[in-house]
C-alpha cells in the first residue's frame, strides 16, 4: 500500500517546525524484523471504574496471558509522574477536518497548553498534518505558553481533499494519513522511553462495508500493513489516542463503526481497510479512541494515563508461523480494577 508524502516548512517564533523528508512505504519495503529471543514489553495503565490510574499496585496484582496462556514476568516496575521517561506528540489532523474545526482544534489545544504554563508534565512536541505536508516540532517543551504562542502564529491551509471529493478523495485523504502515522511513529521510535501520541482528528475514511470489494492481493496488502504498524507501535513503545473534537455533531454510526474492526487481524483474507483506522490503532495500542466537544478535556484525560503506569516484560512464546498474532490481556487480582495495554503483537518464528 504506497502512500506518497509531500513536504513544506513553516517557522514559528522561537520554536521551528520542520518539514519531514519524502518518504514512500509499502508493506512488501518495510516488513517488520524478527525478534528471535526479544522479550515483550507491555506499557500498562490500571482504572478503576471511575478515577485516575492506579499507583502502588505490586506485582503478585497482575497476570499476564498471552494467546489465554499466563506467562512469568521478567520484568516489573512502577513509572509515572513528572520523572517518568514519557514525551507527549500532539498531533493536528487537517488532512481529515475542515478548516472551521481545525480552528476549533488550534483554540482548545492552546487552552490545555496554557492552561500548565510553563510547567507541562511531560515533554511536549507538536506536529500539523495538512493534504500539501506535514511540518514537525523538532525538540520538544514543557513550556506550554511558548507551544501556544507558536501555534497561534500558524494560519494552515483548508484542505483540498474533502469529504464530498468522493470514494477517491477519501482513498487519498487515508493513504496521506496512514503515511504520516508512518513517520511520525519512526521519528518517535528513534527516542527511549514510553511516546504518547494523541492524534487529533475525527479519523480518516474508513472505506469498508458490503459495497467495497477486495481482491486477494489487496487484503494481504492490508494485513501486511496491519502488522508493520503494530509492530512499528510496540517497538517504538508508543500509545496512540484517536481524540475526534466532534463529539455530538459526528452522527453515532460514525463514531462507533470502527469497533466492528478492534479485534486482533489474524489473517490476510479477513482484512479491510477498517483494520487501518485511526480509532483501532488507538485502542489496539493500548491508547484511547475518545470524542467530545471539549477537546480540552480530553487532552487532560490522556495525559493522566503517565500519572502512574506500570512497565512489565515477559518472554514471548515461540512462533509457528511468519506474523503469528498473539493476544494479549491483564487480568488484576484485585476487584473493581481494569488494566489497558497493547491487545496483542504479531510474533516471527
């Protein structure tokens, strides 16, 4: 699945976003590398049925299943809080909004930024991505006023791709996004520690349902895609949030269509491009796909999630097979309590 990338450069005050390089992928240039001996890690965050995460759990709290097998911890350890290695990308979807809601996006997100002054939590970059490029952040803050102040200063562009372009506007609005959660995720996975990504965007066109055809060729294109990345996701040890700022103006079939595709991909003949969206890479991830008019509170909602986690590893069974899926799930020994990490991982003999 080629997507092409086109590129731009804008300099805001003192903080410079530069453009990303070209880049094209597909599934058959970049299929992820076998792990022959990795060990997995999980990034997990414990709930309780309303409230923030959960601190000061142990260990013996936790069990760790894979394909419904439990598995011995080789790794266990308490993160969170200012000092935890976590940095925060804030993404800006303009390939998938209007112009109007981009700019309801820009208010909200510098209300959250200003809202920490000069003391976000955790380092913070920004990157926009628009239908003519996507300009990134270099180095990330935790001066929100400096953020605001140099998102205020970019106008972007309304998007040519819309939503009435039709089924070709659309194939190219989700090959422009999926391209970019490519690069970003690859910049990202250049850093240590836990990234959150918190994509926000109402999602790319789903292009799935009765009328949409596959050929056997196509499907294993998208498996493949699948499982580049989810892979490229875990590696990089980033947790993506799909935040859709529509909240009640999205119409309900929308906001929940894409959970008919939340479910573990196993093999190529049952993929669509469903499998692809913003909303199932989130959750898939171990992330959030969440929607509200307050945009701003979202943002808070996510970020709590680096307040107190947990980072457990385990050795992962061996393979069969070349992209085996292995689910994966945490149950807790204590009641009321609910833990969220990656739902599973593509495992290579």
């Amino acid at each position: 699945m080629s997507i092409a990338s086109r590129c731009g450069v804008f300099v805001l005050s003192s903080l410079i976003f530069a453009s990303s390089s070209a880049l094209s992928l597909s599934a058959q240039q970049t299929e992820p590398k076998a792990e022959p001996g990795g060990k997995v890690i999980l990034d997990v965050v414990v709930s309780p049925r309303s409230g923030l995460p959960v601190a000061s759990l142990q260990q013996q709290d936790f069990q760790v299943l894979d394909n419904k097998a439990s598995q011995a911890m080789t790794s266990f350890a308490e993160l969170g809080g200012e000092k935890a290695p976590v940095e925060v990308l804030l993404v800006i979807d303009a390939v998938n909004a209007t112009f109007s809601t981009v700019a309801m996006e820009r208010d909200q997100i510098k209300n959250f930024l200003r809202s920490h002054g000069e003391h976000l939590a955790n380092p913070t970059s920004l990157a926009i991505v628009t239908d003519t490029g996507m300009q990134i952040q270099p180095s990330p803050s935790k001066d929100g006023n400096a953020l605001s102040t140099a998102l205020d200063q970019y106008t972007g562009g309304l998007r040519t791709l819309r939503r009435s372009s039709g089924f070709y506007g659309a194939d190219d609005r989700m090959n422009l996004s999926i391209n970019a959660m490519h690069q970003l995720v690859a910049r990202e996975g250049m850093k240590k520690g836990r990234k959150l990504i918190l994509w926000v965007s109402p999602g790319w066109p789903l292009l799935s349902g009765p009328n949409v055809q596959l050929g056997a060729k196509q499907e294993q294109q998208i498996f493949s895609t699948v499982v580049q990345l989810s892979t490229q996701l875990r590696q990089a040890q980033v947790t993506l949030y799909a935040l859709d700022p529509l909240g009640a103006n999205e119409s309900l079939l929308r906001n929940l269509y894409y959970e008919n595709f939340v479910k573990g991909l196993t093999k190529p003949r049952d993929a669509a491009l469903g499998n692809l969206a913003l909303q199932v890479l989130a959750v898939q991830s171990g992330g959030l796909a969440v929607n509200s008019n307050d945009l701003t509170a979202l943002l808070e909602h996510s970020v709590e999630d680096v307040t107190a986690y947990y980072e457990i590893s385990y050795d992962p069974p061996p393979a069969d097979r070349r992209d085996e899926y292995h689910s994966v799930e945490i149950r807790m020994t204590k009641p009321g309590l609910t833990a969220r990490t990656i739902q599973g991982y593509y495992s290579q003999p």
